[in-house]
C-alpha cells in the first residue's frame, strides 16, 4: 500500500505545481481534487483543503462554467472542450473530460494569446489605414492638382478657341476632367474619412450616408444616442466602426440590391452597439459567397476587443451586429 500512497502524493504534488488549472469532482459534484493554478482562476481564497470535499458549486459559482459543470451533473456524461471562455476579465480553453470516478477539468489561460493576436490584427488593421491615408494624401495633393492644371490648360484653349467645332470638343473635355476630379476626391475622402476625425463619429456616419443616398438611390435609416462631442470611443474605434459600416452597406447593394438600410448605433453602458441590416428578399437559404468582407469587419471588431455576428434573416435580409466595450464617462 505505501507504493501507491507514495505515488499518490507524487501526483498531488505535481498537479499542485502545475501551471494548467486542474479540478476534479465525483459523481455528485464533490471536489476531490483543485490545484493552486485553478484557485487563481475562480478567485478563491483560503486553503484547497477547504474546498475538497464540498460541492464543485463553490468554486465555479458566478462564472459560465457553472452551468456547464451542472450540465455535467445532470446529464451524466461530458466530454467537452470549450475556446476561449471569458472568466471574470481573462479568456480560458477548457478541457473537460469524464472519468471512472467523476469528471476532471484542465483550464488554461489563453489570455496573453488572444491579447497577441488581436495585437497583430490591429497592426495589420493599422497598417491597412496608413496606407490609405497615404493613398487619400496622394490624390489629393498629387493628382488632383494635376487635374486642376489640365482643367486650366483646357479652359486657356478655350478661350483662344473661334472654331465652334473646337469649342464644342474642348468644352467636352474639359467637363470630362471636372468629372475626374470629383470622383477623384470621393475616392480620397472615403479612404480617409476626414470628417471623422474632425467633426465625430455620427457626424462621419451621416455623411456618408448622405453620399450613399445620393450616388445609389437609396434610404438609409440611421439612428443613434451618440453625440458628436463623445470621448469615451477611441479614434480607432470610431474608425473600424466606420469602416465596417461601410462594408456592410456595400455588401447590402451589391448582394441584396437593397433599396433600404437600417443603421443603429447606441452606447450602452460600457458597450458600443452597432447593427446594420437590410431588408431584402434573400434569407439563410442562400449559400454565402467567398469574399473577405465579413471577415476584414470580424477583424476590426476584434482589434478592439468586441463581438461580431453576421448572417441572414429569418424575415428577408442581412444583419450586421457588433458589440464593443467601451470606457463609461
Ligand atoms: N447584405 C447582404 N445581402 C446578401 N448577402 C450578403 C450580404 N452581405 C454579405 N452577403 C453574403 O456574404 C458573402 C460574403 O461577404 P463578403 O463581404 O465577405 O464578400 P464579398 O462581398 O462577396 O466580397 P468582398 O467583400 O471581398 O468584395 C457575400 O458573397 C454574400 O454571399
Ligand atoms: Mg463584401
């Protein structure tokens, strides 16, 4: 019997010092094994042995995993492997496996993780928007001058010009060059959206829908409790909503040929709440197309830490929805 007692302890020491939080309850949801890594996890004090013994409840109580360990109990029988719970303010993937005697949990810690890769999402994200507010400069210093002289050489000719057949041409051309360069500097606004940074998020939004309106013949409801002098949302977070918004418009014009769009964007609380929906005829049916739309705009939510979902609608028609956190003022 001392060999098994030894080897017992042996285990017990090595689970204690594991860096992998480690629970383990019986059949009727007494713990009978809790390591200190698990204890820092749920946030309880006092010595393990006060807890070994008494129901699983006390330690998993107020968090998710309460229901899943009374799933557990109830149903008997669970194998489980949960990605990236939030427990308290820290993300967790969560190994459950039944055994002889009960059922044993290996928790680990995949916060620095996520933390690393959304870090490296909103480089790129960042990248993404140098890129294009050196892009935006570009025609807008650059080539839009550029234009502006042509315009200018042309409306000189013009002038000198007696040739009515001449005159005819020239001014075609030079109508021509008046219309480049407006789309010229539409482009360059929308890669920069300027008005964001100057004038506030709901201020961005109904600029753009009023462009949106005008160049795609349709009715885009917006409705929002932000004003525009708001500080708890972060420029980078004005601008990937922004951004996502656009996208999602885009989406709802060129797959559901959408002729109205809701925009709703409400502060919460400590969460940004931003749903774009449309109301075609195209419902889950419809098999998904293979772009980057939805997943660039999964990135962005992502990069500040929110919730995206996006699908059809039972009733006809897209949703777009992002939960952020943001600070309370
Ligand atoms: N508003 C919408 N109405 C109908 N279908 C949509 C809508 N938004 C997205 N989809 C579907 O989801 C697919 C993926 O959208 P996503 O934006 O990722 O790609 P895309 O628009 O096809 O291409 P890209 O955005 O890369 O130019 C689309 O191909 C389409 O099938
Ligand atoms: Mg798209």
């Amino acid at each position: 019997m001392k060999g098994r007692t030894e080897s017992l302890e042996f285990l017990y020491n090595l689970i204690s010092v594991f860096p992998q939080g480690i629970i383990s309850f019986d059949i009727e949801g007494s713990v009978t094994l809790l390591n200190q890594a698990a204890k820092n996890i749920f946030k309880i004090e006092g010595p393990i042995h006060d807890y070994i013994e008494q129901p699983i409840q006390n330690i998993v109580i107020a968090t998710k995993l309460e229901s899943i360990v009374n799933a557990i109990l109830f149903e008997k029988r669970i194998n489980k492997e949960i990605k990236e719970l939030k427990i308290y303010d820290e993300y967790f993937n969560i190994v459950i496996r039944k055994i002889t005697s009960g059922t044993m949990v290996f928790i680990n810690n995949v916060t620095a993780l996520i933390q690393k890769k959304n870090d490296a999402l909103q480089s790129i994200i960042e990248g993404q928007e140098i890129e294009r507010k050196r892009l935006a400069k570009e025609i807008h210093d650059g080539i839009g001058p550029d234009i502006s002289t042509i315009k200018l050489g042309v409306e000189g000719l013009l002038m000198k010009t007696t040739d009515e057949k001449e005159k005819a041409k020239l001014q075609n051309i030079s109508a021509q060059v008046s219309e480049i360069s407006n789309n010229l500097r539409q482009i360059s606004h929308s890669l920069m959206p300027s008005s964001l940074l100057d004038h506030g998020l709901a201020s961005a939004i109904e600029n753009l829908i009023q462009k949106l309106e005008i160049s795609n013949q349709l009715q885009i409801q917006f409705s929002t409790n932000i004003d525009n002098g708001n500080t708890s949302i972060e420029t980078n977070t004005s601008l990937n909503v922004y951004r996502v918004i656009q996208e999602a418009v885009q989406n709802s014009l060129k797959h559901g040929q959408a002729k109205l769009i809701d925009i709703g964007l409400h502060k919460k609380e400590d969460q940004l709440q931003l749903i774009v929906e449309d109301f075609s005829s195209l419902t889950q049916e419809e098999k998904l197309g293979e772009g980057i739309g939805l997943l660039n705009m999964k990135s962005r939510i992502q990069s500040v830490n929110g919730q995206f979902k996006a699908g059809f609608k039972e009733s006809g028609g897209f949703k777009v929805a992002a939960l952020i956190p943001i600070h309370n003022d």
